[in-house]
C-alpha cells in the first residue's frame, strides 16, 4: 500500500509489531477506539517503514509509537500517545493530563519504558496477527 492509498480520515498509529507492551496498547486501543478513528501498521512492515521515511523518521533508530495523520501532522514518543488517549474513550483518555507536562519530561520516561519494553513485557518472535474481528483495522 502506498501512501495516498491510506483509508481517507483515519489516524494511523505504527507500533512494535513484535512488542508485547504494544500489541496489548494495540488491544486497547482498539476496543476503547468508539469513533473508529484509528487504523494500525507495524513497524517492521513495508507499509511502516514507507511512513517513517515519508516523515523523515530513520526506521534502523525508532523505538516508538507514532501517530501519523497523512496529510496533516505526525506525533512521536509521548507526544503521541497524548494524541491517541484524546481519541480514545475508557482510563486512557487520563494520559491527556500529562501534556501539561514538559515534552522533555514526559519523553523521559517514555524513553525509560521503550529501552525495558522487551525485558519487562517480552517480545513476540513474529509480528501480531489480527483476528478476523479487527482485521479491517491493520493496513
């Protein structure tokens, strides 16, 4: 898929597709997304790594989730995650308080969390694949 063939209106999150931190937030994401706003794309796929380039993002130094809404802006690290909890509905919409924290703060922390992801939540040996029931959300 190329890039202006991405759904129209849709915010694409590109996340760890071998993470178990981040097929669970994809899980979440999921079932708390009411507006059906969100679509997915992992990192290691052909489709990720044409956004990263596209954004300007080097794909061999990326240990983060991003928002990418084609045509409007891009959200990294922490950023990012503060984009999607405003889309989202559930617990996660109170990750939008820490924006009022300094970027560099919350990137901190951020950055803590991506070096230990596999050392605390593992690591999958092949991308996540979709059930037929959210198949339509993966590009």
């Amino acid at each position: 898929m190329e890039l202006q063939n991405l759904p129209k209106g849709k915010k694409i999150i590109v996340f760890d597709g071998v993470c178990n931190l981040c097929d669970a937030s994809v899980h979440y994401v999921i079932k708390h997304d009411k507006n059906d706003l969100f679509r997915f794309v992992a990192l290691q796929s052909d489709l990720g790594q044409t956004i990263l380039k596209h954004i300007g993002i080097n794909p061999s130094h990326i240990d983060s989730i991003i928002l990418y809404e084609p045509g409007v802006a891009y959200y990294y690290k922490s950023s990012a995650v503060v984009e999607i909890a405003k889309g989202l509905s559930g617990i996660f919409t109170w990750f939008t308080l820490f924006q009022i924290l300094p970027t560099v703060l919350r990137d901190y922390v951020y950055d803590y969390v991506a070096k230990n992801r596999y050392k605390w939540y593992g690591k999958k040996q092949v991308c996540l694949v979709p059930n037929e029931e959210v198949v339509s959300k993966f590009l």
